[in-house]
C-alpha cells in the first residue's frame, strides 16, 4: 500500500465520514452504503434553489468540499476517478431538491454527463423542477466536440451557489452557472503523472519535459514539451489563451493539481501577473489546489470574462473553507526597510580600568589558542582555540573604538563584535550573552545579576543546561560564586571545566555526536576556555578599579 | 528543473511576491533584497503586540500564509529549509513592533534559536520589549535535549495572535503562546521524502515502508516500521501519544506534509476520530497541510488539552485563508436516504394500438440484431444488435406490466427498462430520451413535439449533433418531419441513416477511435436501428389508433 488508506474499496466512505465528522457540524451524509455517497449541507432547509455537483473523487477538496453556504447545496461523490451511479445522483437530488428546483453541475465526461442526465430525468418524473449545466471549459483540444470540465466548473460552482444564496430562482441561478460554463477556459500543465491508490505510477512525463494540456484524471495530455521553468510555463499558456480572450478584465483561477507546493504556485501567480495577459487579470482566485488530480505535480490556469455582477458573485463571502476566496489584484511597492537595522555604532570612551579587564580576556583567549583547539580536537573539528583567538585578536584591535566608560554599552559592543568575528554557534551565543547582559545593565541590574541574566538568555536561546559537557558547565557556577569574589569564581569555573572530563554524553554542542570514550577524560573546550579566562582576570595586578566591582586581595597579575 | 520554479536562488522572493499580489492587499513585503524577505499585515498600526514567527522556506503555508488579523503580524522568511539572518529577524522586528512590545515564536532549530534570539538582543538594545517562545513540540525524540518545533507551532501562534487581536499585553500574548508550546505533542509519519527543488530526491524510504517520528526538513525519522495502513498508522501514533496525554479533552492539529491527499487526510481524521484516543479529540484544526515539507506524502498529529480558554482563542475566526479553522467534533448519524430513490413502478394499463405498436418496435429490433451486429462489427465491437434486442426482448417480456394507455407514463417507464436492461452509454442515452420524452409530455407538448423536445435533452447530454455519424442521423430527420407522417418519417430516417455511410470521421461515440477508410461505405449501427424501426412503425396495418396520432394511407404491415 501506498497511500494513507485502508483499501481501496472504502476510499471514499471513508473520506468522507472524515470529511463530515471535521467539519463541525456543518456537513451531513447520507446513509446510503457502499455505492450512495453523498456530501450535504446540514442546515439545508430547501427553501432555495439546491445546487448540486460532483463526480469522480480525486478531485478534492473536489466536490465534497464546496458544500456549504453560497456555494454547493450537495456534492455526489464516486470511486476515484469515476462517476457516480445514477441512482446516487438521484439520492442527492431528492434529499436536498424543494419546489424551489435543483441546479446539476457536471463536468463534461461521458459518465457524468449520462448518469447526472439520468437522474435528472428521474427526478423530473418525481415532479421535481431540475436544470443542468454541463462545464466544458478545458481548450486544450480545440478539435473535439465535448470539451472536458475542468478547474473553471468552480467559478459554475461559486456563482450558482451566490445566487442560490441570494434568494435566486431556478432560471437565474441556471444562468449563472451558464455564464461561468460558457465563458470560463482552462489550460493545465504537470511535471508528473498522479499515482491512483492501488494502481502502478505512470512514467510517462520524463525528466526536463512537461506535459501541457492536460486534464484531471492523469490521461495524457495533448503533448509533451520540454520544460524551462515557471515564467516560460505561464508565457506558453498566455500564449495560447490571449487570442481567445475577449478584451476588458479577467478573473484567473490558480489551481494546484494536487502536490504542487505552495511556493511553486505563488511563483506562478507571480509570472502570470507579469505575463503578456497579466494586465487583464484584475481578480484571483487562489492560487490553491480547488480541483486536483489527487498528487499530480502540476497546476490550471483558468480565465474567465469579469463583469461587475460577476464580480459580486465570485466575490461573495462564504464559510467553505476549500475556497480561496477571490482577491483583487494589488500589486503595491514594497515597503520601505525599518530604521533602525544599521549596525549600531557606540559612541567611543575610556576607562583604564575596564580596557585593562578586557584586554586580560584577550589576550587569555589568545595565548590559550594551541591548548583549546588540542582539547577541541577530541571532541569536535579542533578549532576552538582558533575561533576564540580569532575574535579576540579583533576585539583587542578595536578596543580604542569601544564605549569602555559605559558597562551597558561595553557588553552590548561585545556582544556586536563577537556576532561579527566569530563564526558558528558559539559566536551568537556569546553575542547573546554579552548583549542581555548588557540588556539586563540597562534595566539597573548589578554586574553580577546582569551575568546571570546574561547567561540565563543565553540558555534559553542555545538549550544547553549543566553538565550537558559545554561552556554552561564553568560558566555558570562561576557567576554564581562571582558575588564571593573573582578567585572563588575562577576556581569554581576551574572545577567545573575539571567536572566535563567525566561527562561522556554530550547534549549539547557538537560534540553531543562523540562516543563515550572518545570523549571521557577531555575537558570540554569551551569550558577551558571560560576557566582560563577567569583565572587570568583573577590573577591581574591592577585591581583597583575593577569593572566587577568586587574587592579582593592581591592576587597575582595578568 | 523540477519544479514549477524559475532559479533556486529567487524561489522565496518570488513566491513571496506572489503571495502579495494575491492577498487581495491584505499583506505587504519590507524591501530588503534577497535576504531580507519579510512579510508583514498590510493594515498594521503598531498598536497591539506584535506576534512573529517565520524560519526556513519549504513548511508553506507557514510562515506567511498565517499572516494576518488574529494570527502572525509577521514572518520572517528564510531560504528553503534554512534559517532567516539575525538582521532578516531584526527588520521585521522593527517593521512591526511598537510600544506595546512584540513576540518571537520560534521553532526549536538551532539556527532559528540562534537568530531569533540575536535579533531579539539586538532589537532590546533599540529599546523595544520582546519577548521569545521557543516550541519544542516534537515527542519523537524523548532522549535529546531540545525537541523540534513542528505542527504545534501552529496552536502557538493562533493563541497568540487571538490575545494579541484582543489587545492583551506582552505578557499575556507570550503566555498563551508558551501554554501552547508546553502543551503541544506531535508525531509526524511519512511514505516517502520530499524533493528539495535542485537537489535529488533521496530514496531512502522503501515500498511497504513508513517513516515515523519525522521532522520537517527531510531528516531522517526516529525508525522505519513496516506500513500496514492508515488505521494501523494512526493507532501506531495514538498508542505513542496516549500514555502522555492528560486526562480530559484535547484538540488534535492534523497536518499534511504536503503532498498527502485530501482523500487520505480525511481518512486519517476518521481513523482518529474511532482510535483509542479518539474519545478525547473534542476539536479539529485540519485535516489540511499548515506546517508542510515541501511535497512530502506523510502527515503530523498534534494533541494538546484543550480549556475553555484555549478553546476561545484556539476557535476565534480569522480571515487567514490558510488557517482550517477549529471545529468541534460531531459525530452524527448519517442522514437517511430520501424517500423516492425505489424503482418507479408504474400502474399498468392497457392499450391495443399501443401495446401493438411497442410490439412492432421490439419486434423490428430483434429481427435486425444480426444486421445490426455486422455493421457494428466495421467500427466497434459488434455488439449492437444483441444489445438492442437484449433490451427489445426484456420490454416485450414486460409488455403486460406497462402503463400503456398512459403516454406520459409509458414513456417514463420504456425509459426506466431501458437504463436496466440495456448496457453502455447507449443504454442511458435512450432511456434518458424516453423519459425525457414523457416529461414533456407531461408538460402538455404533443407527441412530436415531445420526441423533439426528448431528443434535444439526449444530445445535451450525450453531445453529439447531427453529422457525428450516431443514431442523430437518423433520429433527428424523422423527428423533425414526423408531422408530415410516419411514412415521410421513415423515409427521412432512411436517408438519414444512409448518409452515415459517407460520414468519416466520427465524433461521438466509440467510433469515434476509428480511422477514415475503416468507417467509409457503412452505415452506423445505431442509425440503422432508427431507420429500421421507423420502417417497420410505418408498415404496420393496424393504423386506426397510432400512438403517434398521425393519419396516414394505409402502408404494408409489420
């Protein structure tokens, strides 16, 4: 099996008691066994005009799908690509038909057109006042008598099922559905065949081709060309609809044929607006999959002459969620970029002291370039010491362009710095915990809260907790110690970082890809990293005006 | 190319100025080039929250379908399956956001972490409020550390956007969002990978095979089980479910991948719906694709409790087209089938002159079944004769069961033996003209003018026209000169069937396939039949009382 199904004889029963039972209450069925499938509306009084579609399933939302207020009154259903029974036809007839009459809408296919016709004649002799509207739309085969229905049999739909909304009678709602019928032209193209639950895939369409004029049952179409992308797809069927366009505005339909994407279809919106036909078409429907060929890969355009009383029809509201509703078409200038997206320049200052602090990190960073990337190298690509170094040494190079006097700003000109300088991962982490660090300085915290927050943010963002073997694992304990003083921190950041060599199941980082044993007895790098900053900064002469603002004894220097 | 595309590196431009053109001027882009793509709600005031999501392109119609009034203010669009930039997220930050803050809805990928949460820094450092929801929904993994964020990002940001619709605070829009992206539980299966436009298409999921605990980029799920259907599938996922669902009722998130079927989506919702988690599924969002990847043939269930407070946000209507909408589940009877589908049986009546006449009719059909036979046999199957003397033989049968002296009803019911007794599209097509026939009839036409008024229905419905090489041929002349006489009729039938002969290309009807120099110099089977029968009505001695109420000079018998 290949599909989402549990066999092929009960496709369709069940679908659509999926269908109903989703659908809010709002759709009913009729109890009809295994060959009687009919979709209606459950709020149906038959005081209007019913209307009333369907066909073959594989075509959905097609035409179950279009029940509901303003657009289908009842949607018979039959197996996958075949129609329904006449006396299933018939079932729906009688169950939503007053003596304000039925609308049948059929697409033209051989089954459809005799079995619809069928009923309808039954249902006439049962007194019931019943019209027909058969939707040929397709012009892909200029040379056959019965054109086929395709897509444009939902503009029948939408404009019978707004005037039999309105109050219409049978007459008025039987030429709406004509107009649609009469005026409505649909060419479809497809990069694949559709693969029909229970049945082998057809091969037919190769690599580099397109099938062109097609229908929706994955016959083939009227021929095979080779395929150069979007904008020449639409320029070909432009091509072949604009001589056979009346002047003046047009309604487009953009169908998906199933499995065509969504941006697929939006491109392909985009390239007919900016087709030779693009000016006409002042109305949208879709683009959305409204008419299918179950999975197939391809699209329909459908053009339709838009009058203003059309206009009102297409455009009337409906709660059927399968429509896409039809949208004007605005093509406006694109909004201008904010302010504000410049990368935020500091204003420049000193401060001896803070200069000094930064500079220790640094050159820390620096000098433990060859230990962390030998350390990395255990566990991950080995070039940990180099992308610290690499940043630091940039840092260090702007350092007389930093706001060194303003703590707020400083880390937040850190953090700027760093998600320039630093590639992967960790340099956004770090961005991130200097700048919400500065952040939480903004809004009074004291250094030490700020580190915290800081570094909490940082969490958040990255996912990494303690002992999941990364930087987490020195840093955190050694913020947390911080308001003891520097060296308790730095040596709580030292057994933390001792503490990753037993920690043999990464979570995080990359090296959550390592096994156990290649990692056991290896301190993490990022984790050294941060210990041997500390140390440094604890052990620097000039502690008098530290940026941390914690008095310690003499220590030795940096 | 593969895709309905026009280069992979302008696919989400270009679908996303599509997207706009066709939003009926409901949505707006920023102007940011090629990287900063940025869709946004075209009637934005700044004054309420603003709720933003977005991440790589390829889950369409997320991000920037759920653009709009009660959903997203904002997506961020990234490349196919790739993070947007941190200064992408930071322009439609600034795009949006006023005094009232904003909130970043991201899905747990690392790049999308790591960008949103930069952006964020950065924007806090410009001095706006936001806030950042991380969604984690993905219960297919249990072992790693930071769960995907998957369909259930979609509760996230409609519980957001209603707050925010509604003009909640910052708090409250991140609270809702973060209820449900603590709440959601997802599990996705697929039958098959998806295609990535210009990469190959990996074939990694074999026939038979299903791939469950997916994510949505195409990544290899959590196993391959052997696929056993749709109800095995769904009870797969439910029994993975059930043990971490809490007590009380839930609203399920059912989600297409992409290039699932609606026909397999509605039947998913079924088997759902009769699982053993069914009984707590008190609401639906879907079946329909929200959080796709690309065309991948699989689907997604999300469970999450459901208050009564979750359930006003979850159901508060939007006009977001792409947004199914939440429905209460109703699993109602099926609604009976309507009174009048039993076969209509007629009150029998006698007549003579009539009763004589269908008798002749039979009579001439059954005597031309070998001739009949033979010439379809030049340009079908050459079954034409046994099918009309089938059908002749079952009416006579029922001769005695007619309601012969009743036109009106005679007609009607030789056309209902007939679409029972007679095969084929032929078989339709003349019970349609009968009954056809009887219904103008009953509309008070005399009985040429309802045989025109019969046939005119049959070629609405069957299509074809004069000229097309079928029984028309035949038909229509001695319709058109039945009142002149039967004789005239007859004779017109003849010359009618007789040009057939000369008729090359068939339109209608299986001969139709034929080639020229097969059909040339025969006459069409169907034609004949008409021509015979009206010969034999015509000879007929016992003309006091014709049905056809027509005087005639006495002519041989039948």
């Amino acid at each position: 099996m290949t599909h989402f199904i549990n066999s092929r004889e009960t496709i369709v029963t069940e679908a659509i008691e999926g269908l109903v039972a989703s659908s809010g209450g709002s759709l009913a069925r009729l109890d009809g066994g295994p060959f009687i499938r009919v979709v209606v509306r459950a709020d149906w009084d038959k005081s209007r005009v019913a209307v009333i579609s369907g066909g073959g399933a594989g075509h959905e939302p097609a035409h179950a799908g279009f029940v509901g207020p303003g657009l289908l009154t009842a949607a018979i259903c039959g197996d996958v690509f075949a129609s329904p029974s006449v006396d299933a036809v018939l079932a729906g007839i009688l169950a939503v038909t007053g003596e304000a009459g039925c609308l049948l809408i059929v697409k033209s296919y051989t089954g459809d057109r005799l079995n619809f016709g069928l009923a309808a004649e039954r249902a006439r002799a049962r007194g019931l006042k019943v019209e027909m509207v058969i939707v040929q739309d397709d012009i892909a085969l200029p040379e056959i008598s019965r054109p086929r229905g395709l897509a444009g049999t939902l503009l029948a739909h939408k404009m019978a099922g707004a005037v039999s909304e309105g109050g219409g009678d049978l007459a008025a709602v039987a030429q709406a559905a004509q107009r649609a019928a009469s005026e409505a032209m649909t060419f479809g193209m497809s990069l694949d065949t559709c693969t029909v639950p229970g049945s082998a895939k057809e091969g037919r369409i190769q690599p580099g081709e397109v099938e062109a004029g097609l229908g929706i049952h994955g016959e083939p179409g009227a021929g095979r060309i080779a395929f150069q992308g979007a904008r020449q797809a639409i320029a070909q069927i432009a091509g072949i609809l604009a001589p056979r366009m009346q002047p003046g505005r047009h309604v487009a339909l953009l169908n998906s044929l199933g499995a065509t994407t969504d941006l697929e279809m939006q491109i392909l919106a985009r390239e007919l607006l900016h087709s030779p036909i693009g000016i006409q078409i002042t109305h949208m429907i879709g683009p959305a999959p409204m008419m299918t060929a179950l999975d197939m890969h391809g699209f329909s355009l459908t053009v339709c002459p838009l009058t203003e009383a059309d206009a009102a029809l297409l455009g009337q509201p409906t709660s059927v969620r399968a429509w896409p509703g039809m949208r004007s078409i605005k093509v406006a200038a694109a909004l201008p970029l904010p302010a504000g997206l410049e990368v935020f320049e500091p204003v420049a200052s000193d401060s001896p002291a803070n200069r000094a602090v930064v500079l220790c990190a640094c050159r820390a960073l620096i000098a433990a370039q060859a230990d962390l990337n030998a350390l990395d190298a255990k566990s991950g690509d080995g070039d940990t010491g180099s992308t610290l170094a690499t940043a630091a040494r940039a840092l260090k190079a702007r350092i007389d362009l930093l706001p060194l006097a303003d703590l707020t700003q400083l880390f937040r000109a850190i953090g700027q710095e760093l998600s320039k300088s630093m590639g992967g991962s960790s340099g956004v982490l770090l961005a991130i915990l200097f700048a919400a660090t500065g952040d939480a300085l903004s809004r009074g915290l004291g250094l030490a809260a700020a580190l915290r927050a800081g570094l909490q943010r940082m969490q958040e963002i990255g996912g990494a907790r303690l002992g999941d073997r990364t930087m987490i694992d020195a840093l955190q304990p050694a913020l947390v110690a911080l308001p003891d003083g520097l060296a308790v921190a730095a040596s709580r950041a030292r057994e933390g970082a001792d503490r990753t060599a037993e920690m043999t199941r990464a979570k995080a980082g990359r090296a959550a890809y390592i096994g156990a044993a290649e990692l056991s007895g290896h301190i993490d790098p990022g984790a050294e990293a941060v210990a041997q900053v500390l140390a440094a900064l604890a052990a620097r002469q000039d502690r008098s005006e530290s940026i941390l603002g914690i008095e310690e004894p003499n220590p030795p220097g940096c």
